[in-house]
C-alpha cells in the first residue's frame, strides 16, 4: 500500500511536469538564486540546454524573485519548439563593464519556435547612461548590448513582458521571420541615450501591437531589409517617435518595404512617423509605406521625411542621398503639434520623393499662429481636407 502510494505520488508529479504543453524545466532546479545577488548565468544555460533538447513542447520556467545574469547566449537548433515563461525579474549587474564586452545580454539564435511571456527583463542602464552624459564620455565604452535580441528566429513571439533600463536598445529583432510583439511595456528616461524600445533589421513578417513604449530614442525603429511589418495600437511617448532608419549609412543596403503604423497615439515625442536617410549614395529605397488613424499630442515633428538626416550636426556628409522613397501614405492623422512646422517633406535632390499620399489631415500648432507645411524634393497628392496645408 505504502509502495503505491509512492508510485501514484510519482506519477502526479511527473504529469503536473509534462503539462499540456511538455516538459517544464525550472531554473531553480538548475541553481538558480533568486536573490538578486547570486549570479545564475549558468543555470539559466544549463535549463536551456534541457529545455532545447526536450522530446516534447518545452518550458523553460523563471519562477518568482529576481534573478542576476551576465551576457547569455540562448542557442539552437532545438528539437521542439520552446516557450521561456518568466514570472519574475532578470536584472543585469549594476557594474554595467561586466557585460559591455557583447553587443547583446540576453539573445536567442537559430530557433524555430519561441514564445518568451511575462515577466521584466531590468538592465539598470542608469551608471552607463551618466557615463555617457558626461563631459568625459570618451572613457565610456562606445556601446552597449541590446538587452533583448532575437537573431535568426522563425516563429516567435513574445508577449507581456516589460523591459526597463536598457543600456541601450531594449528589444532587437534581426535576421527573424513571422514574428508577433504584444502587450509590451518599455521604459527608460527621456534623456537616456540610444535606448530605443524595438528595432527590427533584416526581418520578414513582423506585428508589433498594443504596447506602451517610453524611452530617449525611438520607440520604434525599422532598419534595412525589413519587409511586411506591422505596428498597431502603440502609446509612444516620451521618444522619438517611430521612424524608418537611418538608411543609407551603406552604398549597397536593403530596402524597407509594406510597413503599416495604425490606431497609435504619440505623446511628447520629438517625432510622430519618421522616415530619416543619411545624404549618402545607397542603392537602399522605401516602399509602401502606410501610417493611418495616429493621434498626436504635442509632437515637434508629427510627419518627417529627412533625406539630410545628421542629428548631432557633425561632419555631415554633402553628397544627396541615394534612397528612393516612394508610395508612402498618410490617412487621418490628427493633433497638435509643438512647433509651427507640422509637416517636413525633406527629399533627396537626386531622388526626390514620389506619390507621397495625404488624406484627412489636420495637425494644429500649439502656439497663436497657424502650423505650416515644408517641402523640397517631393511628389505627391491629397485628398480630402489637408491642415496645414500641403506644400506639393
């Protein structure tokens, strides 16, 4: 009796283990310390290596309680597909050089099949971003990692996790295809450096929806090679807005192709929807491109396109950029914005910008006089009623 009673007690545990959806490997069971102090880089490897190799379904399970990890490199080819589930905090060290030797902290490569939810991912940016600010920023390391990246994955996902403090970019998604982003929160200071909340490069079939990103760079940047994006029902602020680039930094580079921004609202950003090229030669373009239903709240630039993009005004290159933009659309855009110019069509003298599309515009200046239009190098058409009004 006592003997069967051991067997069935095995047998319940082994099925609350297997789960519905597989195999759960909890990374306490590897070493883990939830302390915040201990470091449990390597039993977060060594849960992975398990949950990679599993026969089955896999989850790989942060439990609650906050967990110090260095840079990590999560890896496949995994036999099935595999779901990181994180009820607590990942926290890097605070000693930000412990890990500004890798481009990244935290990236999963060469996957077929991940779901990484819930969750926070925090890391505590702050002493490398004072660095930067400095008049001694020379010392500082030139970069630092993306605290989220994912390279090479097919079928990804990632949903309900938050992301504060990054060093630099939060979440990075490069080299991936059919990836869905939802219910996302990032956070870092306006005046925090290069922190933008999600870049994607070199990617196919992208959704990004129903999140809330506020940093000091862009709360979304799409670079080269990315093709069938979409963005929806985003609260950006404060940032720089969602913005395409910068593109031609290269002579031969990707294009960027069908990206559609709706139903998102801006709120104190430097930008609303951007489209910024270096004026370099680049045989790179821009191509359909649809943003529909944006509110903006007092917003600097609420439509930009810059072909003349050099931020910090700095040995700007003279040349005109080699970037072909055309087919982009603006429908029912409204707000304010928080300086007279409320719409930049800034094109390339050698390419300038063609069927550039307005529809339902009506963008007002938060001050007494009336918000403008300015445009160089640019074709297009409009429809319906245009405040300001177009400049083309």
């Amino acid at each position: 009796m006592k003997s069967s009673s051991y067997l069935f007690l095995i047998i319940f545990l082994f099925s609350n283990v297997q789960g519905e959806s597989g195999s759960i490997f909890e990374v306490t069971e590897y070493g883990a310390n939830g302390d915040g102090i201990t470091d449990s880089t390597k039993a977060f490897l060594d849960t992975w290596k398990e949950a990679c190799a599993s026969s089955t379904p896999a989850t790989m399970k942060i439990p609650g309680g906050v967990y110090l990890i260095m840079n990590v490199l999560f890896s496949g080819i995994c036999n099935n597909p595999v779901t990181v589930e994180i009820v607590g905090t990942i926290v890097a060290p605070v000693d930000y050089s412990r890990i500004v030797n890798l481009s990244y902290w935290i990236k999963f490569k060469n996957i077929d099949g991940l779901w990484i939810k819930g969750g926070t991912l925090d890391a505590k940016g702050e002493a490398y971003w004072n660095c930067k600010s400095k008049s001694l920023s020379a010392t500082c390391p030139s970069s630092g990692p993306t605290s989220l990246t994912l390279q090479s994955v097919t079928n990804g996902k990632i949903s309900g996790l938050t992301s504060t403090n990054s060093l630099q970019i939060h979440i990075s998604i490069h080299k991936s295809t059919n990836t869905s982003l939802s219910n996302i929160m990032i956070s870092a200071p306006d005046e925090s450096p290069n922190t933008d909340g999600i870049h994607v490069q070199a990617s196919n079939i992208t959704s990004i929806s129903s999140s809330i990103i506020g940093t000091g760079d862009d709360c979304i940047s799409i670079g080269p090679g990315t093709f069938t994006t979409s963005i929806n029902n985003i609260s950006c602020g404060p940032g720089h807005g969602i913005s395409i680039g910068s593109l031609a930094r290269n002579v031969t580079e990707a294009g960027v192709e069908d990206l559609k921004v709706s139903d998102s609202n801006f709120t104190g950003t430097t930008n609303g929807v951007r489209i910024k090229t270096w004026a370099n030669p680049s045989n790179g373009y821009v191509y359909n491109i649809t943003y529909s239903n944006l509110i903006m709240n007092n917003v600097r630039n609420p439509i930009i396109i810059d072909q003349k993009y050099c931020p910090h005004k700095i040995n700007c290159p003279t040349q005109s950029s080699g970037i072909k933009i055309n087919n982009v659309k603006y429908q029912n855009i409204k707000g304010t914005s928080a300086t007279k110019v409320a719409m930049t069509f800034n094109g390339s003298l050698s390419n300038p910008c063609t069927n550039i599309v307005l529809e339902d515009i009506s963008l007002s200046y938060i001050g007494t006089s009336a918000a403008k239009s300015y445009c160089e190098n640019v074709e297009g058409t409009t429809f319906g009623t245009i405040s300001p009004k177009s400049c083309y």
